[in-house]
C-alpha cells in the first residue's frame, strides 16, 4: 500500500528562496521527482531586495521569481509570497514557520540550494508521523555527512540515528516543539557564564556556544543557532538518515553563509522507501564520535587562519 493512501495528513513544505535561479531550479527538479510532491502543499517564500541592490543581485532575484513561477504549474497545491523588502534568511525562516505551522501543525523546510532524493517526502512524512508523540524528538533532519568523512560502523541496524544536533538541510518539526524556542535568548546570560552549559552544548560539535555568542552580539544571523539551543535547553534530539536524503550545492562560493568545498557532499542519496525506525531513543557514541570528528578544527589551521585575517586587516 503506497503511503498517501494510509496517510492523508502530509506535511506542507516551505521553500525559501532568494537570489540564485540555478540552485533555485536545481532544487526545484530534484523535489517534483517525489512521489508525494502531487499530495504536498508547497508555499513559496520569496525574499525581497535589499536597500543597497546591486543590478546584477536584481537580476538573479527577478530570474528566482521567473523560475518559481515556471515550475508551481507543476504542482498541485501551492502558494507564493514575495517579500517587499529583505527579511534576511533568519527572519524569512522564523516567519514563514510561524506562519504556516499554525495552520498544519508540522512543516517540511527546505532552502534553494539543496538537491534532494526522490524518497525525501516519504521518509520526512513517515518520520514525522512516527516521532510525533515521542516528544524527546525535536526535529527530523534529511541530511547527513557522507560516509568517507562520518562512517557508520558495521552491524548498526537502523535507517536513522539520535543527534542532539540538527541539520538545516532540510528538515521538520512540529508545532509544539517549535514553540518552544526562545527566540528573545532570555536565557543567554546564565547559559554563556555557565562554564558547565557551555561546556556540555559543545560536547559533540566544538564551537556551538561562540555561534550562539556571535548571534548575540549581531555578528551572525542565524535562526539555525537559536533552534539548536532549543534542542539542548530541551534536552531533545533530531533524527538523522544513516544515508542522506539530501546535498547541498550551495557550497559553491554562491551563498552568503557557506564557503568552497566538496566535504559534505554525499556521491550517492538515499533512495529507499520502506525506513527501521529507532523505537527506543538513545544516542550511540560511536557514531557520534565519528560526528564529532568531523568538526574538529586542527589547531595549526585555527592559528593560520587567525594570521590571515590579522594580515588582512593590516595591508
């Protein structure tokens, strides 16, 4: 039995885009070829020009809209807004979920730059219609590091595993859990004197507490960062695929918040449709420790890094 004739109550999906009309299309290929996609609602979140646009920024953003409005024929059900002026990405995300989760409950998020597998939706859906009362489960992620740089050990038996750390690369959440995020940060002050807290949020992925500090004093802006914190105050996991449903192509010098590499992309995406679930939570070290590796940074390349930029000041 296929899963839209057992499960009526799909997850509606939230596409955020910007000003890359490739990446945009790219994404856009690789979702239509779900088979869920006829049953999904998909609401377009377009952001608008910032005040300093240049011509060519203008284009692209005017060649965005062009491709989205060629490719919603293609889907059934489906709604577009266009921002009047230029959210930011963190703002985009919190509003467009705030938005629509109150209608539905859940939401599926993807942005313009990830390349997904045809079995995305099924194993997003049937994710959030398993975890949904086991509420120590904050978030479904769809991605996860590629097996020559994060490998999962021999005789691990489950499609998924349990990370304290979630993946922006298209994931889902449900309502309740989402409101749970302190988008104010009125714990800030006790959690970055807190030697222990900080101590503990950056076990398995060095660097979290200075992400959390960066947003803080407006160095960054990331709605990712503050969802993750929620996570960690909320002592909750994220569900990650043992093989990834996703890629991100936005590691290409295109987007604002991601630099130049092939690290994290998976040669092969998950194309299976029947998923073992974990029923009994747990996280398993080994194969966060393998996460863990993947983020440590060499001390020699920190200091290098920090000459860099000194220089770079300087000259």
């Amino acid at each position: 039995m296929l899963f839209q004739e057992r499960y009526t109550n799909i997850a509606p999906i939230l596409f955020f885009a910007y000003n890359r009309p490739i990446h945009t299309e790219k994404a856009l290929i690789s979702l239509l070829k779900n088979d869920l996609i006829s049953h999904s609602k998909i609401y377009f979140f377009v952001d608008g020009a910032k005040p300093s646009e240049r011509e060519d920024e203008k284009r692209n953003r005017e060649k965005v809209l062009d491709v989205i409005n060629n490719y919603a024929k293609n889907f059934n059900n489906f709604n577009i807004e266009i921002s009047p002026s230029n959210k930011g990405l963190a703002n985009s995300i919190i509003y467009g979920v705030n938005k629509v989760i109150n209608e539905y409950e859940k939401v599926i998020v993807l942005e313009d730059d990830l390349e997904l597998s045809s079995s995305f939706l099924n194993y997003m859906n049937r994710a959030l219609d398993f975890y949904l009362d086991k509420k120590s489960v904050f978030s479904i992620s769809g991605y996860s590091p590629p097996s020559r740089i994060m490998p999962i050990y021999n005789g691990y038996r489950y499609d998924v595993y349990c990370n304290p750390y979630f993946s922006s690369w298209g994931w889902a959440t449900w309502k309740d859990r989402w409101m749970m995020v302190d988008w104010n940060m009125s714990y800030f002050e006790k959690f970055i004197t807190n030697d222990e807290m900080i101590k503990s949020f950056n076990k398995f992925c060095s660097g979290k507490s200075k992400m959390l500090e960066s947003y803080k004093n407006g160095l960054i802006n990331s709605w990712a960062i503050q969802f993750q914190f929620s996570h960690f105050a909320n002592s909750s996991l994220s569900i990650c695929p043992v093989i990834s449903f996703v890629n991100n192509n936005g590691f290409d010098g295109s987007g604002t918040h991601c630099s130049v590499t092939n690290k994290y992309r998976n040669d092969i995406l998950q194309e299976k449709m029947q998923f073992k679930f974990l029923d009994i939570l747990y996280m398993d070290e080994k194969i966060l420790t393998a996460f863990k590796n993947i983020h440590k940074t060499n001390i020699v390349i920190r200091i290098i890094k920090k000459i860099c930029r000194f220089f770079d000041k300087t000259s």
